[in-house]
C-alpha cells in the first residue's frame, strides 16, 4: 500500500493585516519589513478559533476527496495553538465532521508539524490500519504573538490546510521523507505557558538555510532522485530569503517553488498545506510530479518530504 493525497483544501481568515497597519502599532516599516521578510499581509482570525480554521481547512479536502466523514479511520492535527489543553483539536474535530470511525490526536512539530504528521499517517496507511486519514494544521498564532514586539510581531499570520491521504496498492503518493530534531536549539524560538513567542531571529535563520538542504538531500537520496526531477517544491514559508537562498543553491526556477509568503506570512505548520491546496486548485499538478516539500521551526524541529502526485 502506498499513501496518496487525494483531497487537499485550507483556510484563510478574512481580515488582513498590512505592513502598513503594523507600521502604526510598532515602530517598523512596510520597506523593512518586504525587504527583510518579503511579507506584505498576513491574515488575522479574529473571531475564530484554531479549530473553525481546521474544520473549514477539513470539509474542503473531505469535499475534494469525494469521502464522507465515515471513511475517515485517522486524524491527525498539528497545532502550536490549541483552543485549550485538552481534549485535543484533533478530538473537537472529530465531533464537528462526524468523523466516528477515526481515532484522533494532536502532534507538537511546531511549523515541521504538517510534514510530521504526514509521515506518522502515511505509516498507519502502509501498514493497512487505515484506508483514509485527515491531516490538518490550523494554526492562530496571533493568540501567541505579542504586537508590541517588532522583531516578532511582523512576521506571523493565521491560517489552516489540510489533506486527506488515502491507501491504495499503486505507485506513486509518498516516496521518501526525513524528520529530524534538535532539541539542544530550542532555546531560539519559545513560547511560555499563557505567554508569546520568543525568538533569536537570526539564530533561527542561519539553523534554516542548513536545515532545509540537509533534509532535502536526504529525502532525495532516500528516493534515488535528484533535485533536477523535482517539479515543485514547497517550502515552509517563514522568510523569503530562506526560500530563496535554497533556491539558488540548487537553481530552482521561480515556477517551481511554491510562495504564499508575501500574502500570508508565517502560518506555522499550515504555510505547506496552505500552499499546496492552492498549487493543486490551480491545476498546476499533473499526475506524475515529483513535488518536494520541507520545513523548519521549533523544536528545533525539520524535515522533508517527497510525493509523486497522483490524482
Ligand atoms: N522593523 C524595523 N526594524 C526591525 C524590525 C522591524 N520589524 N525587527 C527588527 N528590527 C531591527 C532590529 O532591532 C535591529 O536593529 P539594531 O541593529 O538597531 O539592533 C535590526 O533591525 C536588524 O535586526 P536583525 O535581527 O539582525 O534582522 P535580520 O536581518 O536578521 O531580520 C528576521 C530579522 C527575524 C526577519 C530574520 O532574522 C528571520 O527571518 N529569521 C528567521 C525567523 C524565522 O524563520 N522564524 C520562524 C521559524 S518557523
């Protein structure tokens, strides 16, 4: 059995926050920001939770799909900002689709939480426990983010995506992937109970542009495949010069890598799905691409991941 995406879908909160909007509540501008991050909006969830996110995020991959709640045998939701401790968004999701014959939890990868929680389906699906599972990130980092502070404050967004992965005896879906951690960096970007985000910017940047090539090359290696077969690659979206610096270092064209930054800024572990749902309704993925995605974040968590598209 391999593990394909067979539904994807995500949300966007509708209120948007501008450079020139944060320009008013910190000292910062729209020209440091661009220049520095490459973001222009982010979008604010105002009135909702991290788990009307997913459950938006959830009915549109189940939609695309052609499943009903019924079929789904597993969800798993990676979160860095749960509506409450327990039970888990994962749970309250369940209740909300109708999602009865799943078992359900919530994974802490931070924004590695959707290529995580990928993999960790992806392995109930092969050993045929599970014929679907549901994956979705939702994500409301403005509950943790703390707009007083400028070096943090303008880099985060809400959001959610989600995926749904099906088992099926063909080739394709799931090739290869790495997860890694490295706990002894944690220290660089932390959030206390009932506090916001903290975080040594620059110490985060320079662990990103050694941590998405290490798993890139890794997944690729694993796979028997080179970087120049890959039809696409996303990228967890937390800078436009991370993005870029992986770009030049393999050559990646433009129309190969996927960039919602500039739209949506950082939406942790939803920045992937996020962005692959709109890859996917644009019709931009044929049967048959090799597409490759990776991140980073807290932890410090990464890793990669590499699917042969399938539907
Ligand atoms: N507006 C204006 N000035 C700002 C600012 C802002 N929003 N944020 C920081 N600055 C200032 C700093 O105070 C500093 O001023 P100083 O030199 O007078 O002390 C100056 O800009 C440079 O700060 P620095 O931190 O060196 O900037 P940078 O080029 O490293 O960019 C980040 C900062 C955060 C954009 C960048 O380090 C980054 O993206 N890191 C990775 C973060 C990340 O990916 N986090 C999520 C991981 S999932």
């Amino acid at each position: 059995m391999n593990a394909h995406i067979t539904g994807t879908g995500r949300f966007i909160p509708p209120d948007i926050l501008t450079n020139q909007d944060l320009s008013r509540m910190v000292d910062t501008s729209d020209e440091w920001i661009a220049s520095r991050t490459g973001i222009r909006t982010r979008h604010i969830a105002r009135d909702m939770s991290a788990c009307d996110m997913g459950e938006a995020a959830a009915r549109a991959a189940l939609d695309t799909a052609g499943l009903s709640p019924a079929d789904i045998g597993l969800v798993v939701v990676s979160t860095t900002t749960p509506d409450r401790p327990l039970p888990s968004l994962a749970c309250d999701l369940q209740l909300r689709l109708g999602l009865e014959n799943a078992f359900c939890f919530d994974i802490g990868a931070a924004c590695s939480g959707f290529i995580y929680a990928l993999d960790i389906a992806a392995l109930y699906l092969r050993t045929g426990g599970v014929t679907h599972a549901l994956v979705v990130c939702a994500e409301k980092l403005s509950a943790i983010t703390d707009y007083t502070d400028r070096r943090t404050c303008v880099l985060f967004g809400d959001g959610a995506g989600a995926v749904v992965l099906s088992a099926a005896d063909k080739p394709g879906g799931l090739l290869a992937s790495y997860l890694a951690a490295r706990g002894d960096g944690g220290a660089a970007l932390h959030c206390a109970p009932g506090g916001c985000i903290q975080m040594e910017g620059q110490e985060v940047y320079k662990f990103a542009v050694r941590a998405m090539p290490e798993a890139i090359e890794k997944t690729l290696a694993k796979a028997g495949r080179n970087v120049t077969e890959l039809d696409f690659i996303i990228p967890h979206q937390a800078n436009i010069r991370i993005i870029q610096s992986v770009m030049h270092r393999y050559g990646l064209p433009p129309d190969k890598v996927a960039i919602t930054i500039d739209r949506y800024g950082n939406t942790s572990s939803a920045s992937i799905p996020i962005a692959l749902d709109e890859l996917a309704r644009e019709g931009r993925l044929r049967p048959g691409a090799l597409l490759l995605m990776t991140g980073f974040g807290a932890g410090l968590t990464y890793g990669a991941t590499l699917f042969e598209w399938s539907v």
